[in-house]
C-alpha cells in the first residue's frame, strides 16, 4: 500500500504546536523514499514560522517523525520517557531496531535535553490549554497519540498507532511492532479517546488527504485541513 508522511500543526490564536517532523531530502534519498518537500517550507506557507514554533510533540523517534529538529530552533520538544529511554537503552542497537532511526536524530534530541529543551511525559498530559498525548505504546515502545480540541470537536492524531485507516477500524496491526499486544490496546485506547471514526487521523494513510479539504486551492495534495 502506498504511503504518505504527514506532520501535523494545531494552531489556535494563543498557541502554535506542531507535531512530529518528518525527514530531509538526504535520508530520503538514502531509504528510497520520495521527497516531495521540506515540512518546514510547507509551513511557513500556512503562516507557521518554524524558527519561532515554541511547541514540537514528538510521537516517537522513528526516522520519519524526527528529522528537521534542527530546523525548530526555538523549540520544546515534548516526548514521553519511555520512548527516550527505548532508543537510549539495551535493546535500540539490535537488528529489528535499529534501522527505525537515524542514530544522528537521536543523538540531536539527547543534546537537546541536555540544553533543557526536552519535556517528557509519563502517560497521559495536556501539554498546553486543548493538547493532550497520551501514552499508547505499540508500534514503538513510548509512542503517544495526541488529541486536540477543534472547533469540530476533539480531533485524535493517532500517528502510528495506525498507519492506514484499515489498521485500526478493522483491527490489523502494522508490520512494525515493539510490542503487539500493547498495539492492540492502542486501538482501543485511541478508539476509546475519539468520538467517531471520522475523528481519528492516521500516520501514514493517503486517503487522508482525501477526507479531508485542502487548507488552500493552491495546496491541494500537499496540505489538508482536519479541523
Ligand atoms: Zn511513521
């Protein structure tokens, strides 16, 4: 099945968040993937200056949600602990791992907690007025799903808790798996924080793009609005 990579932005008139930050060109290029542009450029095209977003959630660590952090200068970049602790500890090196990240993503989010821009989360937080992550596991060992408040009701990004709208409406679980039964009680967690399938927003699934209006005429493919 063909897949998308999205990141995501909740903007209100108080706060601009944004959540995961997909890859660059280079590692593109690298794992074969197609670049169609930098997330960062996309953007500033809706009005959100990177240099100056205060707020970055990280679903988890997985090479396509944490390249460009280097890109968000002025950032926090918030993350739970167990995930932080995954991709620092016994078992990141190993074969079924390790080729998830680029290790220089890692290292870069490391400083940064060094630096003091990293908040970490144990579960579930509302990180900001209408943010919440929440803890679900699965697919990676701390990834979290974030849920935002929205004029149409609270909205579930549920990053790779499902890659495609079909993982989690009809119960089948992704290839990649830290943990399959804990995958499997984040579809019902995510279904349980959502009040309708049509509020749930897969990680990876290009029908998103197709439920969901373009933000602009002129963005048609490359941005929608969810909410
Ligand atoms: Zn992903």
């Amino acid at each position: 099945m063909p897949m998308d990579y999205f990141v995501w932005a909740a903007v209100s008139p108080d706060h601009t968040v944004v959540i995961d930050a997909g890859f660059d060109a280079e590692v593109a290029r690298r794992r074969g993937r197609e670049h169609l542009r930098c997330p960062t450029d996309v953007l500033r095209e809706i009005g959100v200056d990177p240099d100056r977003v205060p707020h970055v959630i990280l679903t988890h660590l997985h090479y396509d949600h944490i390249g460009n952090l280097e890109k968000f200068p002025a950032a926090t970049f918030v993350v739970q602990d167990a995930e932080m602790s995954f991709w620092t500890g016994r078992h990141a090196g190993r074969e079924h791992f390790r080729h998830l990240i680029e290790v220089e993503d890692v290292v870069h989010l490391v400083r940064k907690n060094f630096e003091g821009r990293v908040r970490f989360v144990d579960g579930s937080r509302e990180v900001l007025p209408g943010i919440e992550v929440h803890h679900v596991g699965g697919h990676s060992a701390g990834l979290q799903a974030v849920r935002v408040r929205t004029a149409r009701g609270p909205m579930v990004l549920a990053s790779d808790v499902a890659h495609f709208y079909a993982n989690i409406e009809e119960y089948r679980p992704f290839s990649i798996v830290s943990d399959l039964p804990g995958m499997y009680d984040a579809f019902d967690l995510v279904r349980s924080l959502s009040s309708s399938p049509e509020s749930v927003v897969p990680g990876h699934d290009p029908l998103v793009m197709h439920r969901h209006p373009a933000a602009r005429t002129d963005l048609e493919g490359v941005v929608a609005r969810i909410a």
